[in-house]
C-alpha cells in the first residue's frame, strides 16, 4: 500500500540519511529498555533492602505493563501530537524517568519510573514504523522495518553487555546512565532528520476504515509469535542447566547467539521477503523454530543447544519485521497508527502470557518435553502456512493463465 504522505512530500527534514537513523529510535529504545541493567539486577535487588529481589523483578515487569499501555494509547497520541513532537517529548521522558533507577530506592517511585519508560519506548516504537511506512514503499519499507528490528536485536545485545561492564567496573547504578545518553542522541537524531507530520484523512470525505476485526486473527497470531520467542529469554537458560551447562558465563555466551543472528538476518528481511514474499519468509521462519526448539530440545550435547540457538535467532530476525511488514500492507495511512499500536499490545501480552503458560507445563511434563511439543505446534502451523501459500501461488498462476488466453 503506497502511502500519500510518502507520496507527496518527505517526512526528511533535512538528509534521508539522518531520517533513516532517526526511524530507527523506536525499535532501538525497546531494546535498550528491558536489557540496560539486567547484569545489576541483584546489586539492585540489594539496594532495595527487604523485598528488593521482588521489587527489581518487578521492575522489568513494570516495564512491560507501561509498553503495554503505552501501545495501546500511542496511536491516539501519534494522531494528536504528530512524529516529531510525539518523538521529542517522549525522548525527554524516557531520558529522565530511566535515570530514575540511578538515584531512586523508594520502590513506588522506581516502579513508577519504570513504567513511564515503557510507555515512552512504545509511543516511540509506532511513532518510527508508522514512519517508516509513510516514507517508504515496497521493498524499500520491508529493508527499512528489517533494519529496524535489527538494531533493536543489537541495541539489547550491545546495552546488555554495556551495563554489566558498567556494574562491574563503575558501579551498578551506571548503568541508568544508558537511558539519557540514549534519549540525547535521539533528540539530536529527531531535530535535524524528522519533520511533523500527522495520520490524517486524505479526503474530506474519506472515514476512518475499521481495522480490528479484520485484523484481530492476526494479533492472535502475532501473541503466538511473541509467546514463543520469549522462550529464549525465559526457559532456554533452565534447560541449559538441566543439560549441565552450570556456568552463566557459558549459558549467556550461547543465549547471546540468539540475539547476534536475529541482527543479521533482520537486516536482510528485505532481500529475503523479495525473494520468498511476506507469507514465504515467514514460512521458513516457522521452519527456523521449529527446528531451533527441536535442537534445544535433544539436549544431546552442547552444540546441539548453540546449533537450536541459531536457529531461534533466524526465526526472531525474521518473524519481527514480518508482523509489522503485515499491518502497514494491510491498513491505511490514517488506521495505521492505531493498528501499530494495538499490534504491539499484543505482542508484550505474549511475553506476558510466556511464563503463565509454559511454567504449569513445564511442571506437569518436564522443560524438555514442552521444548519438543512446541517444536511439534509450530511445524504443524508452519506445514498449514505453506500448503495455504502454495494453493494461492497456484490460484494466481491460473488466473494469470486464463487471462492471457
């Protein structure tokens, strides 16, 4: 779907390098959000004094609840407030209120600053992918998303490793510090690259279109996805530990291999879903984790878990830009940033929904045996996806036949 602001004028306010870099803020801003201090985590814990393991738990929790609302305002907000304000001011925000962690103990307060992060890296996130679909088409907006979610793969991997060199060497409240120098660039980013604009009608006549319904199938299956990701980040390492992997250092080393993946093949979504098409790249995402969880699974011998590691990382490299790639394609210029917004709901509730669902299976039937079920699941859905693919391929063949005779 062409886009009528891309169309008639840039969203660049000054070089279409600098408005590329700025686009990417959004995605880079959720990866920085839940991975800056998760090394000084039990330093934290500590500070807080009684209940502080709980308290600093909670504190990506938190996080995670103000995405969630975030997401679901911030496609009001982008229409009300327009890209650049909706950007500058929630910049100041996420700056301020993410150093809130390097001089707050009070744990209300530290909560609260938490989940005022969360809400600004989500009215950021649709604010950047609705700019990024009104600035770019074809396989220019899916390179654009795929890039996207690549830096925010590697924002995660790059803070995560920052904050513990931090905590170890400057002192664990530091690692706060990622979160103004983040939102100063950002702002340097945003007052050179981006200029105003705002979702809006491109006729008098013209109503909103009614999006979520018709895309309420997808957001279902757009928390699967986001479900099933978040078993890197939840379950993989207790299993790495039922296969004797004890050492942390060891277990983060083959875990990062998820997140280094993801980065390079987000940044090649575009040329992958040119070749295959959106429904043919996420195919073979299916195939990558279904093959990952299997791997992992085994557990026959430590290779297998960096093997299955590989492979979830190709499933997140392409499964993130895709169910954004969907939702700009299959919404108009003024739904869109609502759709955004509801789209990224959904996926935290899957991450919320990770541990609800998988933790009593886990307990009824052992951590492996869910890795492998779910590994069953997701080539079952991969096999309907690509049966589903091949008759429309075969439908617009014979189409395309009849129509030329």
């Amino acid at each position: 779907m062409n886009s009528p602001i891309a169309a008639s004028r840039s969203l660049a306010r000054s070089q279409p390098g600098i408005l590329f870099f700025a686009l990417m803020l959004g995605h880079m801003s959720q990866g920085l959000t839940f991975t800056a201090y998760i090394a000084a985590l039990p330093q934290l814990a500590h500070a807080l004094g009684a209940n502080g393991e709980l308290i600093a738990q909670m504190s990506i929790a938190i996080a995670a609840l103000g995405t969630m609302t975030g997401a679901l305002a911030s496609g009001w907000v982008l229409e009300k407030a327009g890209t650049r304000t909706t950007m500058l001011v929630f910049l100041v925000v996420y700056g301020i209120a993410g150093t809130g962690g390097y001089v707050l103990r009070d744990p209300v307060t530290l909560l609260g600053s938490r989940f005022l992060v969360g809400f600004a890296c989500a009215c950021m996130v649709t604010a950047c992918v609705w700019g990024i679909a009104a600035e770019y088409t074809g396989d220019r907006r899916a390179r654009a998303l795929g890039a996207s979610a690549a830096l925010g793969s590697f924002t995660s991997l790059a803070s995560t490793l920052l904050g513990g060199y931090l905590t170890e060497h400057a002192g664990w409240p530091n690692a706060f510090l990622q979160y103004p120098v983040f939102a100063v660039y950002g702002l340097v980013m945003v007052s050179m690259g981006l200029r105003q604009a705002k979702p809006e009608l491109t006729t008098a006549n013209q109503v909103q279109q009614p999006f979520f319904a018709r895309m309420l199938p997808f957001y279902a299956l757009a928390s699967l996805i986001s479900t099933v990701m978040f078993m890197g980040s939840t379950q993989f390492a207790f299993l790495l530990e039922e296969d004797g992997i004890t050492n942390a250092g060891t277990r983060s080393l083959i875990m990062s291999g998820i997140t280094i993946v993801s980065t390079l093949t987000s940044f090649g979504y575009g040329p992958i879903q040119q070749r295959l098409g959106a429904l043919g790249a996420f195919v073979l995402s299916l195939a990558c984790i279904s093959a990952g969880l299997t791997s992992i699974g085994a557990g026959i011998d430590p290779s297998y878990a960096v093997l299955g590691a590989g492979f979830m990382g190709l499933y997140v490299g392409i499964v993130m830009p895709y169910i954004h790639h969907v939702v700009t394609e299959r919404t108009d210029e003024f739904a869109r940033s609502r759709a955004l917004g509801v789209l990224n709901a959904f996926n935290f509730l899957g991450a919320f929904l990770n541990p609800l669902i998988f933790a009593p299976l886990a307990k009824q039937f052992g951590l492996r045996n869910v890795f492998l079920g779910t590994a069953v699941v997701m080539l079952v859905l991969c096999i309907g996806t690509a049966v589903n693919l091949l008759r429309n391929r075969g439908s617009a063949a014979q189409e395309a036949e009849a129509l030329s005779h």
